[in-house]
C-alpha cells in the first residue's frame, strides 16, 4: 500500500502538495516530516531495535520512528510508527517533545524527536509490521561507542539529546 506524504516548505508550512512515498524528486526547499521515538526506561538505558535485513541500513540498530503520513500532527505520526514497528501502544499524554532537527540536501525533512519514559517490557515488544527483527536497552555511553558503526546513520539522537530528556 502507498503511503503519501504532505511536503512542507522551509519554514515547515504546508505547501498543499501531497505526494507519494517513492516517487517524487524534492525540489530545494521542500521537506517532509520524520519522527522519533527515544524510549527511556527507569535507568535512563534507550530502547534501540534491529532493522530486518531487507530494508534500507538493514541489521543496523535505531530508535524507531519514521515519516508521517499525509494529514498527520508529528504526535500521531510517532504513536503510530511505535505501536507499528515494537507493538506498544502509547498515549498522547505519554509523549514529550525533545525537539526538531532540520535536514539538509540528502535527507529534506524535519526530524521531530519525542520522549517516552516506559519500562517496556519483552512481552510488550512483537514487531508487527516486520520493520524489526530485535531489541535491547542500551545505555547512552553504549549507544554513543555503537554510533559509528552500528546504528543508522540518520539517527540525529546523541549526547545533547540524550541530557534534553534527562531534564524532561
């Protein structure tokens, strides 16, 4: 099924164009709208999964997320990226904003990072849409030394992130 994707110009206004996923070229100063998820748990450790091996950085580690669908709020886009990649159904009011990121030439979007503090546990977590293969938590020095060559490299989540969600 395809998914459409409204574009956004540079000061992230929508245009009123809608396209579909994969068969449009961004002209410079349109964007579209990425999201994701950090999952702390009560030791501050991120919940990071494994891509399946056949999509794109397939078997690399990443917080989830992805882009929203057209007529989507970043909020609702994230809920239903989490509850469709790890199964785990969140609430508005469990989200926390963290902040947006501005793509550049390769990669034309808006990044918005959102918080969920959960101890999610391993019976919560099933993969649903197959984008997943596994998981674990990871702290943040663990996370940062796996940086370079294990995570997805459009992964905008590191150290300062990581102390924003600290003081959330």
């Amino acid at each position: 099924m395809s998914e459409y994707w409204d574009i956004y110009d540079e000061n992230r206004r929508k245009t009123g164009k809608v396209v579909e996923r994969g068969n449009y070229d961004f002209k410079p100063g349109e964007y579209h709208i990425v999201v994701t998820g950090i999952i702390l748990n009560s030791k501050n450790e991120i919940l990071i999964t494994k891509r399946a091996p056949y999509k794109k950085f397939g078997l690399m580690w990443e917080c989830n997320g992805g882009s929203i669908l057209s007529g989507e709020t970043s909020l609702q886009g994230i809920l239903r990226e989490l509850k469709e990649e790890i199964g785990v159904e969140f609430k508005e009011k469990d989200a926390i904003f963290l902040k947006t990121v501005k793509g550049g030439k390769k990669y034309p979007d808006f990044k918005d990072l959102w918080l969920f503090r959960k101890d999610v546990k391993k019976e919560e977590i099933t993969f649903p849409d197959g984008e997943a293969i596994d998981y674990k938590w990871v702290t943040i020095d663990e996370f940062m030394k796996m940086y370079n060559n294990e995570i997805v490299p459009t992964v905008d989540f590191g150290i300062e992130e990581y102390k924003l969600a600290l003081s959330k």
